[in-house]
C-alpha cells in the first residue's frame, strides 16, 4: 500500500488483476520467468486470490479517483471458463466493494 500511497496522485487507470499464493509461492520456490508461472495459473480474477482489493479500493476513493478499473482474468480459457471466472469477478465487486455511480 506504500506504493499505492506514494503515486496516488499520478494514477488515472486502474487494473484488477488477483494472484494465486499457491501457486505464486511455488513459482518463487522454482524460481520460474513470467511466462512459465503465467502458464501454471499465477493470475486470476479478484476474489479468487490473495490480494485485498477492498483496502485498495478504499484508498483509491478515500483520494478522489473517480477512473475506470478494469479486471483482469489472464488465464488459459480451457482451464478457467471465461464466463465462469467474469461472474465470479462480478460477484466479488458486487459483494466487497461499493460501488458509486
């Protein structure tokens, strides 16, 4: 969150995308280049993951952000269903973040 705190005032587009810990924990562990961990399934949608994009979102809006952010799913469509994972994404925002129109 430092760092989100440092450049707040320079962010004008936002990306959501999640980590599996597992599997990024494994990744470190073997110390695999990007593309091998993005294969093995790093990435995935908010709400699936370990990061807290509440805190995230409390900051961007505590600090006037009023952009888009966009939600990542960079994933292999044959193992994780595009609108299976675009649902769950949509369930996580709808349910842990407010959103203001």
């Amino acid at each position: 969150m430092p760092l989100l705190h440092t450049h707040i005032d320079r962010i004008h587009h936002v990306h959501f995308k999640d980590v599996r810990k597992e599997i990024m924990d494994l990744c470190k562990q073997e110390d695999l280049p990007f593309l091998q961990s993005f294969l093995k399934g790093i990435f995935t949608v908010p709400g699936d993951g370990c990061i807290n994009f509440e805190e995230v979102y409390r900051v961007l809006l505590e600090n006037g952000y009023n952009g888009w952010i966009v939600v990542e799913a960079e994933q292999d469509p044959s193992i994780a269903h595009p609108l299976e994972y675009a649902l769950l994404a949509r369930k996580y925002i709808d349910e842990k973040l407010v959103i203001h129109t």
